[in-house]
C-alpha cells in the first residue's frame, strides 16, 4: 500500500508518536512517504536514529513562495495561473476550507503547486493531526482519483483551533474525509460537539512499544528520596506549577522528595522563576529536552509520575497522555487529573489515581498517600504494564490502523 502521513513537522521532539507511525508501518512491507509542512531539528533526526530512508522519502513544503527564487517564483505563478483556468472549481473547493481568507488560499497554493507536483500519488493519506488532514485533503480534492483520507485528531486540533479559526475551520474536511481515528472517547465526544459525522469516527489510542520499554526493578523502600517525575511540553495545559506547589507543600510536611522535570516549552522561564521563588532549586531539577531513549531511562529511575493537567485558558486538555502510558509500561504508578482523556490511559485505584485539577493540596496528598503505601508500588506497576500490553501496544495500534486505511479505501472505491 502507498501511504502518504501529513504532518506539521517532522521530525519533531514532541511528538515522537509521528516517527513510530511511519517506522511502523514501513516495517509491515508498506511504501511510506511523509509530507510535512515544516522540517524539524534534524539533531533530532540523529539521537533517535532515524532510518535515512525515511528522510528520503520526506517532502517538505514550508513557505516556496517567498523564499524561491525569482525564476521559481516566475514557474510558481504561471503554474497557478494556467491551473486556476483550467481547473477553477479546485480553487474555490480550497478556498471553502479557509473561509477567512479565500484569495489568500489561491496564492498559497499557488506556492505550492511546485512541490505537490513532486508528491507521488498515494493509496492512502493520513493527517497526524487536524491541519495536517486539511492540508492532504486540500491537495487530494485537486485530483480526479484521490487517494482515501484519513484523519487523526488528538487534542490541540479540535479543541482549541475550531475557537481560534472559526466554527466552520473543518467543515469541507468533515464532509469529504473518508475516516476520522479519534485517540480518546474525550476526543470522540468534542469531534461530535464540532460537527464531525459519528459514522465516520473510529476511538484508537496511540500505542507504545512494550518490546522495547524495560519494567522497572528497583521500587521505592522507604530509605531514600522518592523521586517524582514530569515528563511532556511546558505549556500551560500540563499544570506543572501545581506540582511545584506541591512539592512546596511535602517539604513542609517533612516528606523528602525530589520532582524531575523532563521536556521544554514556553512555560520554562516561569515555572524555574516559581521555583526559584519557593526555594526548592535542591529539589525540582529541569533536565530539557532528552532524546526518547535517555528520557525512558530516566523515567525507570524515578518512582511516581505526575499528570497533573488542566484546561488551559485557550481550551486545551490532553486527549490522552502518552507519558502516562509510557510510565506504566515501565511500571510506575501515576497520579494525573480529571481532564480530558488522561483518566482513560489508567486503571483508576489500581495502576494510579485520579484527582480533580488545579490543585496542589490535593495533589500534595494523593503523593503522601503513595508514598505511604509504597509497598504497593510493584503490584500496581504489574497491573499498569499488563493493561499497557492490552491496550495500547504499538504493534496492535499498526494492525488496527493498517484495517482502517483498508475500510477507508473501500469507502472511497464506493463513493468513485
């Protein structure tokens, strides 16, 4: 099958998922292309040792316009001009999915028309995410025998874009998608609150590679720091200064731990001012950006995850939480809020616990409450790696998409 994955960029820190889609399903035999609007830092690409032959295979779109040269920026608009007259309707069908702007959709397409020359024709095309879907079904709506899409949407794409683009932002994407993959019964319920049709959506959790996580060994015993971990952007959807607050709250209780911040984002600046304002630079260590192999050992080093997430004042929640799933595969038990799909992704009182959000004290003893049923600690782990295997392994989210992208292409041989 020739698969086209459309992405925002690629390869991106944060998103890590993307990269093991694409590896996924190029190791069941399949021929994968990724089209990205942005090319992201290739360092990247080095620390987590990504197949050459995927950057091969990686079309890049970014702005051709206005950084082409004067002869590419002469090729571009006569090859906008000579398509707008002969295929207007392709034009105004775009434009419909921008209904801000539809002058400014002809010229962006007139930018690209160069480089989606060079994309080849595909059986299947999938959009990582929201934008990503209205960019694939843009290019596909231009052919006469479009290849049948498929849509994933996983949080920041449908809660927050439709508030800040407008209610109809994915209205021509809805109506002509062949399949909508939803990552959470969360993400179900605002894709029908969007509009989104409920017989073309299908609830599929992204996985992790359970073959390659290690369970973790060496559980908390009482005779030192209980180590606390963080792991995901720093926005502010993640709550990450309610665990900072939290861990002021266990100093002066008397309970010694430390809380390991792991990942970047808008909101570093402040949240090592909160810090440093709390006095707890001993305790709250921020390590960056890890390439994914350094942040799982990490992770196995601590003891307890923290998720606690809110809804951000632009809307945002998580759909799910890929840390929560990576740190019960390696057998921590986790403490994350009742927001969004986080409460999905665990065993609620058996792999970890659930809290209301935006809360530090609560937070503060849901932590206590752990850490003095420590022993505990291996038999929740067990549990949280065994429901990881049955439900979000990676392996049998590829099996499942790879039966999606069948039915997808049969719903759009159907509609031909």
């Amino acid at each position: 099958m020739r698969i086209g994955i459309y992405t925002e960029v690629f390869p991106a820190w944060s998103e890590t998922w993307n990269l093991a889609v694409v590896r996924g399903l190029a190791q069941q035999g399949h021929d994968v292309s990724v089209v990205s609007n942005k090319k992201g830092n290739m360092s990247f690409s080095a620390e987590t040792a990504i197949d050459s032959s995927i950057l091969q295979k990686t079309y890049y779109l970014g702005d051709t316009f206005s950084t082409g040269s004067f002869q590419e920026k002469i090729l571009t608009t006569i090859h906008a001009t000579t398509r707008l007259i002969l295929k207007p309707r392709s034009y105004f069908t775009y434009a419909k999915m921008r209904p801000f702007n539809g002058l400014y959709d002809v010229v962006y397409k007139a930018e690209l028309a160069p480089k989606f020359c060079r994309i080849p024709q595909f059986d299947v095309v999938h959009g990582l995410f929201g934008p990503s879907a209205r960019r694939a079904m843009m290019l596909e709506l231009t052919k006469p025998n479009r290849a049948a899409v498929v849509a994933t949407f996983a949080g920041w794409d449908i809660n927050v874009l439709p508030r800040l683009c407008g209610s109809t932002y994915y209205t021509q994407l809805f109506e002509n998608v062949d399949i909508i993959i939803a990552a959470s019964q969360f993400i179900k319920r605002r894709l029908l609150e969007e509009g989104a049709d409920a017989d073309k959506i299908r609830v599929l959790s992204y996985g992790v590679d359970t073959k390659t996580i290690q369970s973790k060994r060496d559980y908390y015993d009482g005779s030192r720091v209980v180590r606390l971990v963080f792991l995901g952007r720093l926005v502010e959807c993640k709550g990450v200064e309610y665990a900072i607050k939290a861990m002021d709250l266990l100093r002066n209780r008397g309970l010694q731990a430390e809380l390991n911040i792991i990942g970047d984002g808008p909101h570093r600046a402040r949240l090592q001012s909160l810090t440093v304002s709390y006095g707890l630079t001993d305790r709250i260590i921020f390590h960056g950006v890890l390439p994914h192999n350094e942040a799982l050992h990490l992770l196995r080093q601590n003891d307890i995850l923290l998720a606690p997430g809110i809804v951000g004042s632009d809307g945002s929640e998580e759909a799910l939480g890929g840390s929560i799933l990576e740190a019960q595969a390696i057998g921590l038990p986790v403490i994350c809020t009742d927001v969004g799909g986080m409460k999905e992704a665990i065993i609620p009182g058996h792999s970890g616990t659930v809290i209301p959000p935006e809360n530090e004290a609560v937070l503060a003893n849901a932590i206590a409450a752990l850490v003095k049923n420590h022993p505990q600690w291996p038999q929740m782990g067990a549990l949280g790696r065994k429901h990881i295997k049955a439900n979000f392994n990676h392996d049998t989210y590829i099996a499942r998409l790879l039966k999606l992208y069948d039915e997808a292409s049969h719903i759009r041989q159907l509609k031909a």
